[in-house]
C-alpha cells in the first residue's frame, strides 16, 4: 500500500526563478555577444587606423629618403 501512496505522489514544482533559469541565460549570451561583437569592430577600427598611421609614416620616411637619395647621387662624383 506504501508503493502505490509514493508512487501517486506529486513531484514538488520548481520555484520560479529555476523554471525560467534557462531566460536568463540566453540573457547573458546575449550581452556576451554584443560585447564581443562591439570588441571586433573596435578592434577593426583600430587596425584600420593603424594601417593608415603606418601608411602616413612610411610616406614621409621613403619621401625624405627619396630627397636624401638624389643628393646622394648628385654628390657621387666627389667619391
């Protein structure tokens, strides 16, 4: 008679917040998400301001060298 009393016996509910765990959850992927989705366009943005910055030295630096390298050649004949 115990076996059958335990048997129609009812599974205790969840409390609330356990039953929606799984909303809170997709929250935080979500907020995860949108971090790392605003962290590669700032690193985007940075590579990109990078490579112009690297591209604006490297022009004054050859423009110079391309300045140094005439008067190189214009002086040779004194060697």
């Amino acid at each position: 008679m115990k076996a059958s009393a335990k048997a129609t016996k009812p599974k205790p509910l969840k409390p609330l917040a356990q039953s929606f765990g799984w909303i809170k959850q997709l929250e935080y992927i979500d907020i995860n998400l949108n971090n790392s989705r605003k962290l590669i366009q700032n690193l985007d943005n940075l590579s990109n301001s990078t490579t112009g910055l690297v591209n604006d030295v490297d022009m004054k630096v050859n423009g110079g060298m391309i300045g140094v390298q005439r008067v190189k050649a214009a002086l040779d004949w004194l060697d």
